[in-house]
C-alpha cells in the first residue's frame, strides 16, 4: 500500500492539545475546564510527549508546573487558536513509503458554523516553528475534519454520510467523489458508511468518534441506547443494525462493544449534552476514556478495556468538556512515532 492512515492504537510520539483561553467560548467556565486539561496533559506526558497551543504561554506553564508535569514532555507554542478542537484541525498523518507525511486538510467550523481562521492555520504555523520533524507537509483542497473518520491502520475508513457529504464541507463532492478522495489522500480502499446515529447537543455532524469507534482485531466500539423513551434510540438502534451488518475484509461480522449510555446531562440553559464514551483517546500503554460521574463510568471503563488488552484503562472527568459539545478525544489528536524530532 503506498500510503495509509495508522490506527489510533499504534505507536505515537505524541499528541496535540489547543489550550482554552478567555477569548474563546469557554471564558465563562475556564475555572472548570483547565483543570480537565491538565490532567490530560499529565496523563498523557507519563507515556509520550505533548504539545500544546496557547495564545499566551504563560498561564498554561504555570498549571502544568503545579501539576509537576515534566517540561521535557510537554512544550507550550504561541499561537493564537479560535479554540481547542485539535481532533479536527490538527494536522493528520499518513505513512507512505515508510515516512509520515502531514496532511493539513480545510477545516471551515464543521460545516460553516463556528470561526475557524485561526484554528485553520494550526498545523502550518506548527510547521513553520519547527514542531515536527522536516517532513513534507500537503495541504489538500479538501475540508475533512479528525474526528469524522476512524481508520483500523489497514485501509478500511468508518465515517458517517450525515458529517463527510454534508453541503457546508465539499459541495463539489457526491459520495463516489468523496471516496476517491479518501482513497488518494489516506489510502483507503474501504469506506465503510454509517447512515444512522446523532448525538443531540453535537455540533459535528455525527462524527463518527462521538458514536462507533474501531479497535484492534476487528473490533468496534459503539453506543447503544437502552432507553426507548429517549430520543436516541431509534437512532441509535437502527447504527446498531447497521453496525451488524459490517463485514471485515475477511468476510466475517466484527466484534461489536455496546457502550453503555450515560444519563442525559444538560446545560443551564436546559439543552442536552452530547455526553459519550466512545470519545476516548488510545495512547501508549494506554487508553483515557472520558467519565461524566455516572453509573456507567465503571462498566464504560471494562468494555474499553475489553477492546484494548494490556492498555492501562484511565477514567477522566470530562464533565466540563461536554459544556462546549464535545469530549476528550475531540480536544486532542496524536502524533504518530517519526513525526516529533
């Protein structure tokens, strides 16, 4: 294969985290927030290197420092962010000829509804700083965003058709013409399409890491709703199905993982949190998965530990995080091992 996109579960360097800041959305709940923030930074440095972005460096230094975080393994760049959604515009990475290439795709606030300039700029000013390795570095005309497409490190993609053929990305593209792309850009040679699944209070377009996420040895992990009085649960019920009808390249169904379904959260205002365990994040001997002080933390836990044998399993709060719809894989995007000096 001349290039492919690695599973999240393979070897990384490290990962990319955007810092929230007073002039984002998350001002009024910043007290809350960055200390979620910093014990994803802490918990991952134990295992790997992370960069952060901030528009001032100082205030971030100084969590981190009383975290006792190691400066070594974590490295704070100016660079001025609209916000910390870094699943969706940090920069992706494809292997090709045995060399990582960075893949620095649109991002246009999932469909033309949030402020993106700065957040677009990322990954080439990331670049520019000498951040990565001297690694080529494509900037595809194509608007695709991190966390709408799973891949399992061997060609085959899982997206939804809600988020990759909406008309706010790539009007130009119909599905054959969205395929090719993924086929040219990332090696794909299976696209495997999910047409059913939302989360309400997702800004994303169902991305597909808010509800079914592949895993090693032909695994899938999925949320499922058991609640027929919730508005999900047709939804979901019908992905389910959908999920069932998968095969793998080998013919055969995939080993599916029922996530359970946390209560319903909500904001102030009263309009429901996209809260989901399918939003973990794989690292190095590890797997964080986000926890919203439910009773179904501790089973989330198990059945993610299930999909990844050996990993430390490592709960987060990430109560927080959901105030601004989304979760702890949304504000972070690894780095696989070549890409870092």
């Amino acid at each position: 294969m001349p290039r492919r996109l690695p599973a999240e579960w393979e070897e990384q360097d490290g990962v990319l985290l955007a810092w929230p800041h007073e002039n984002s959305d998350w001002f009024p709940c910043l007290a809350l927030v960055e200390p979620v923030f910093t014990e994803i930074v802490r918990q991952i440095s134990r295992r790997e290197k992370v960069l952060i972005v901030a528009p001032e460096r100082g205030r971030v230094l100084e969590l981190l420092q009383a975290a006792e975080v190691d400066p070594a393994r974590a490295t704070v760049f100016e660079i001025p962010t609209n916000d910390t959604w870094s699943r969706d515009f940090g920069p992706m990475t494809v292997i090709e000829n045995g060399e990582p290439v960075l893949l620095d795709f649109g991002f246009n606030g999932w469909g033309l509804k949030f402020p993106a300039a700065l957040d677009n700029q990322v990954s080439g000013s990331l670049a520019e700083t000498g951040a990565f390795r001297e690694l080529r570095m494509e900037t595809p005309g194509l608007i695709l965003e991190g966390g709408s497409i799973e891949s399992d490190g061997r060609g085959t993609i899982l997206t939804t058709a809600a988020c990759l053929l909406s008309r706010n990305r790539n009007p130009h593209l119909d599905r054959q013409g969205v395929e090719k792309e993924l086929a040219d850009r990332l090696g794909a040679d299976r696209i495997l399409w999910l047409e059913h699944g939302f989360l309400a209070g997702d800004d994303t377009d169902s991305h597909i890491d808010t509800l079914a996420r592949l895993a090693p040895d032909d695994s899938i992990l999925f949320v499922a709703c058991d609640d027929r009085a919730d508005e999900h649960y047709a939804a979901l019920a019908c992905m389910r199905v959908e999920l069932e009808r998968l095969r793998t390249r080998e013919g055969r169904p995939y080993r599916l993982l029922p996530l359970p379904w946390p209560k319903p959260c909500f904001d102030d205002e009263g309009q429901r949190l996209p809260a989901t365990y399918a939003n973990f994040l794989v690292i190095n001997g590890a797997v964080l998965v986000p926890t919203y002080a439910d009773v179904g933390d501790a089973a989330a836990l198990a059945t993610i530990g299930q999909a990844f044998p050996g990993r430390e399993i490592v709960g987060v709060d990430c109560r927080p995080l959901i105030l601004q719809h989304g979760s702890l894989h949304c504000v972070t995007m690894q780095l696989p091992k070549g890409v870092l000096p």
